[in-house]
C-alpha cells in the first residue's frame, strides 16, 4: 500500500485541509486590511480633489516670494538719491549704485540706527539690510543737501 493512501493521512488530510484553509483565510484577511489601508489615504486625497486647486495657488503665492529679488535697488544721480523716498518689509536689503562720477555716502542720520557707508564712487554699490521697523533718514557726507529716507514696515 503507497504512504499516501495509508489511514493515518486520509484521517488526518481534513484537519489538515482546515489548517490550510484558515492559514488562507488569515492571509487574505491580513492582504485586504493592508490593502484598505494602503488605499484609505489615497481614496481621502480623492476626495479632497476639489480642494486641490486650493493647494495648487497655494504653491503660487509662494513662488513671488521665492523669486523675490535679493535686495530692492536704488541709485544716486544727479546728487540725488532716486527714488528718494523708499518703503521696504523688515528684513529687506537695500542696494545703492552709484551713478555719479562724485563719490557719495549713505549715512544714518541718527549714527548707529542704519546705514553707514564709506565713500563709494561711480559704479560701486552700497548694500545695507533694514531689520528694524522705522523710519531711517539718511543723507551724504561730503554732500549734506542729499538727503533720502527709508521706511521699514511689518
Ligand atoms: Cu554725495
């Protein structure tokens, strides 16, 4: 008689054939929660789909922040300063160039509350980061009758 039709297999292959069949079941129940799982989030940002334009223009207003130039420019022509007046946020830098031939400075007219410069000529730049909120008047050494004004705000 071959092993596999002996008694004690036949007997034995239902008990057997139970085990296999709850080890499936287990299995298939464990690979459906994973697979809700896994899908669950996906189906709740599904549903949120409208919203999404939302997130998109969200990403819109912060691309104008990051592209935002480095420093606001002005210059100094003419013996002036142009614009003469400046509005800029907390934490802005400002950037002078110098277009005149004379050398110009930019000083705080309240020394130790902003911008002080040394003399710089034509073509050189001034860079000068308003971290304060305030108004800063400002003016040039040798040329007092040059005066200018930056205003930091929130
Ligand atoms: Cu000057």
């Amino acid at each position: 008689m071959p092993a596999y039709l002996n008694s004690q297999f036949t007997l034995r292959r239902p008990i057997e054939y139970n085990n296999v069949m709850k080890k499936y079941l287990i299995f298939f129940g464990i690979v459906a929660a994973a697979a809700i799982l896994m899908f669950l989030p996906y189906a709740l940002r599904q549903s949120n789909a409208p919203s999404s334009p939302a997130s998109s223009s969200d990403a819109e207003i912060k691309e104008p922040a990051a592209v935002q130039p480095a420093a606001v420019k002005a210059d100094i022509s003419g013996f002036k300063f142009a614009p003469a007046k400046i509005t800029v946020k907390k934490g802005t830098t400002v950037e002078w160039t110098n277009q005149d031939s004379a050398a110009h400075t930019i000083t705080a007219d309240i020394a130790g509350t902003g911008p002080d410069s040394e003399l710089f000529g034509k073509n050189e730049t001034y860079r000068y980061t308003f971290n304060d909120i305030g108004v800063f008047n400002y003016h040039c050494k040798p040329h007092p009758s040059m005066k200018g004004t930056v205003e930091v705000t929130e």
